[in-house]
C-alpha cells in the first residue's frame, strides 16, 4: 500500500506522439517516440531505441497549434515491448519551467478528459479541482 503513494502527481494514459532531442535545450534530434502515461512531474515514454539512465533529453509535442517542450532525464528503463523488439520505454522526471508546467496542465486536463478506452481506470477526473 506505500507503494500507492510514491508519486507526487497522478499519472494519465494516452498515446502522445513526441519528437526526442539531446540536452534539455537545443540538442540533437534522436527520433520520434510516444509518452504512454503522462503527469505533471513525469513521464513514461515508449522509443525504438536507447536512452541513457540519468540523462538529460528534451520531449517535444506539437499540440493545439503550438509545441511544448518537456526537458528532463531518465530515472528508469521499463520492460521491453513484447509487440516491438526495438522498442524500449523510459521513465522520466521533467524539470520544467513554470511556464512550461503551466502549458503541460492544460495538455493534461485534454488527456484526462480524453474518452476511457476499454479496460481503462480513469478515477482522477477531478484532479485538478
């Protein structure tokens, strides 16, 4: 049950295309990969590659028109993709400004209200309120 109260912000499903780039500014781009769950402090995203444990990378989604960039490292490599071999998932912890944060609120708010798929707990509704 301790384990229930870890994280600092709920995490929400969702299948958020990204661009992937070196450095938590400017960098190289490293490809395209999807944010499969998605909080205010974190992320845990699904690449066909590599990402280095504690490295610094910068997640970039183009969304309502404009691009948020969600800079941070990784803290954790998930289990493989069994419907994949190449692809690889991450667990990230952003290091957002407070602009940057207030964009990925609005970009959650869109999420949690996304219709459930099936299967899906979407208790946190409310989360913000």
């Amino acid at each position: 049950m301790a384990d229930l109260f870890k994280r600092a912000h709920a995490r929400f499903p969702c299948e958020l295309p990204v661009v992937v780039f070196t450095g938590p500014t400017g960098g190289l781009k490293l490809g395209t990969a999807v944010v499969v769950d998605l909080s205010l402090s974190g992320c845990f995203v699904r690449i066909s590659g590599e990402l280095k444990l504690g490295g610094a990378y910068r997640l970039r989604c183009e969304w309502a028109g404009d691009f948020l960039d969600m800079p941070g490292r990784v803290v954790r490599e998930g289990p493989r993709v069994a419907s994949d071999p190449k692809a690889r998932q991450f667990g990230m912890v952003f290091t957002l400004t407070r602009d940057q944060e207030k964009v990925l609120m609005k970009l959650i708010d869109h999420v949690r209200r996304a219709p459930e798929k099936p299967g899906e707990d979407r208790f946190l509704r409310g989360y913000w309120g």
